[in-house]
C-alpha cells in the first residue's frame, strides 16, 4: 500500500473509532494497529518498514502500561485507600468539632465567671477568652481546607475509576462513570450552584489577599 | 451615624457551627444578644422574610443556597434590599471581593478574623459603638 493511501487508512480508521464511542479503548488502538500491519505485510520499502517498527513499538509500548496498570492494583486504590483516605479525613473534621466545641464550653463557662470578677480582672479574663474565641477560627479553615482535598480525592478516583474501564477492570469507584468533563464537575460542583466557580475555599499562606487588600480593593468602588 | 441600636436582631449564616458560634460569643461580648443563626442562605432567607434584622453577617460557601446567592436575593426583595449584610469568607480572591461588591455587600471579612476585625466592620456599617 502506498504511504498516502496507509495514512489515510490509519486515520480513517482512527476517526470511524473516536466517533463511534465517544473516547478510544486501548484495545480498540490495537486493533487498528493490528489491522493496519496485516494491510502492509509484503511492502517492505524503507519507509514502510519504519512506520511498521513504529507501530510495533507502539502496540508493545500498550500492552507493557496495560501490564503496569495490572500490577498496582488500580482496583484496590479506588475501593480500599481512596475512601480509606476521605474517611479519615472526615474523622478529623469530626474530631476537631467536638474538641473546639468542648474548649467553647469551658470558655463560655470563664467568661461568665469573670463578671463576678473586679472590672480589671474581668477585663483581663475576657481578654484572653476573646483570643481563644478567636484561635477557633482553625476549625473552620481547617474543615474547608479538608473539603478541598476530599474533592481531590473523588477527582482522582474518577480518573482511577476511567483508567480500570480503559483497560478492562471491573470500575470499583461509586461514580462508576468513565471521567468525563460532566461527571469530574459533578465531584467538584456538588450544589451546581450558579456561583461555584468563585468557591475556592481558604488560599494558601502567600497567595490569599490580607483584610488590608480587601479594604483597599472595596475603598476602590467608593 | 451614632447610637447604635444594640438590641436589634442580628440574623448570622454559616454552614459550620463553631463559626456561628465564634460569632455569638463575639456580637454578645460587644453587647449584641439578639442573635439568631441560620446554616444555608435558603434557610436564612426564609428567617429575614418571617422577622426583622437589623443585620446580615454571612458566611460565603454554603449548600444549597451560598451567601453570595442569599445576597443578591436579599437585595432583589423590596422589603429586604436595605438589609446591611457583612460578608465573612475563607474567599478572599478579588474576584470575590468585586462579585460581593457588585452584588451590593455592605463590608466583607475575610477569615480567619479577630473581633477587632469584626467590632470595626460593624462601625463602619452600623455606625460607632
């Protein structure tokens, strides 16, 4: 076959593919692989024998990852560590719940014993009550930052869960889907709500605007 | 603007609690008791359509209805728009700030914050106490 006519085929092929099912399976490349060294067996020009070491190299290049992704165990990641991962970090948002609202209890406890107290102790005892008040603002952050990473993770379970279905693997994963755009926004968009893509949750230490920059950036509207 | 009615009824939203509560604590110790706590905007618009606050201080993401939503309804509703209504988030992109403002927010906190923080948003808002 010439080289034009190959190429056509090739991408022919690989075209009628994508169409028909929407994303390309691996062994759906192999086949075409496959189909288009049986359509150049017998012509040996130069060229023709590098594409056919190249297509070559490409099905041993698949079936070697189809091997790889075989041995970790894609599986185990998606029904054992992956949930494993986001129930513990819930445990901790469970915890710290509990552990600040305990420390609020015995706070608001002080608090109300420093209004038996002489004005300037009282005032002393506040004080410090109103920092502990303060500090627990870290359950918060913390519990959105926690958020954030759960729905990393659910993202990554997809992925797993798209890979285990491209090469075979029963899908482990509760979404079940194949990764699409539409299922990675289900994890991240949970309430589909209008205004989802202004929800980044806490910033990093560095990247978040001070209360100064916001005085600022709202003086900037007077 | 002076002699701030410290006994108007304060509606404050936020989906966790040991935030609604670090917020009670801190409006009780500047001497505002009347606090009433919503966990989502739908729940908190429902509350400003059944009594009268004096004040909004809502948290930014929340299910299913966010504080940026809860804002652009109160200030949509002819009996609700003069509402002041502090904004306090973890979102602190301008992108935020400028969606807040354009939406008709009154001041915006970012968390975590302190009462100093919080007793001078009220001033400038309300007016000083």
């Amino acid at each position: 076959m010439a080289m034009a006519a190959l190429g056509e085929d090739v991408e022919k092929r690989l075209h009628g593919l994508s169409k028909s099912v929407g994303r390309i399976d691996p062994e759906d490349i192999l086949e075409v692989v496959q189909s288009v060294m049986a359509s150049i067996e017998g012509d040996h020009t130069s060229l023709n024998q590098r594409l056919h070491a190249d297509i070559e190299a490409l099905a041993a290049y698949i079936n070697t990852a189809k091997a790889e992704i075989m041995k970790i165990r894609a599986d185990k990641i998606n029904a054992v560590y992956l949930p494993e991962a986001s129930d513990q970090l819930s445990a901790i948002v469970g915890a710290t719940e509990q552990a600040t609202n305990e420390i609020f209890e015995a706070v608001e406890s002080i608090e109300e014993l420093a209004s038996t107290m002489a004005p300037e102790q009282a005032k002393r005892i506040i004080d410090a009550v109103t920092r502990v008040y303060e500090a627990c603002n870290f359950q918060d952050i913390t519990g959105q930052r926690i958020s954030k990473v759960v729905t990393a993770l659910q993202n990554v379970e997809i992925r797993v869960d798209a890979l285990l279905q491209a090469f075979g693997q029963e899908g482990g994963a509760a979404a079940g889907g194949n990764g699409t755009a539409a299922e990675e926004s289900t994890a991240t968009k949970p309430g589909g709500r209008p205004d989802e893509d202004l929800m980044h949750g806490p910033a990093l230490p560095g990247e978040a605007n001070s209360q100064e920059d916001i005085d600022a950036l709202l003086a900037s509207f007077d | 603007m002076a002699g701030v009615d410290k006994n108007m009824s304060i509606l404050i939203v936020d989906d966790y609690k040991t935030m609604l509560r670090i917020i009670r604590n801190l409006l009780k110790q500047l001497g505002f008791n009347d606090v009433d706590e919503a966990i989502d905007g739908s729940s908190a618009l429902a509350k400003l359509r059944d009594k009268d606050f004096g004040l909004v201080i809502s948290d930014w993401n929340m299910e299913p209805m966010s504080g940026l939503q809860l804002l652009k309804e109160v200030r949509a509703d002819v009996k609700l728009k003069e509402i002041p209504f502090i904004m306090i988030t973890a979102e602190s992109k301008s992108e935020n700030v400028i969606a807040a403002k354009e939406a008709g927010v009154s001041n915006y906190i970012v968390k975590p914050f302190n009462a100093a923080t919080l007793k001078g948003k009220l001033s400038t808002v309300l007016g000083s106490f």
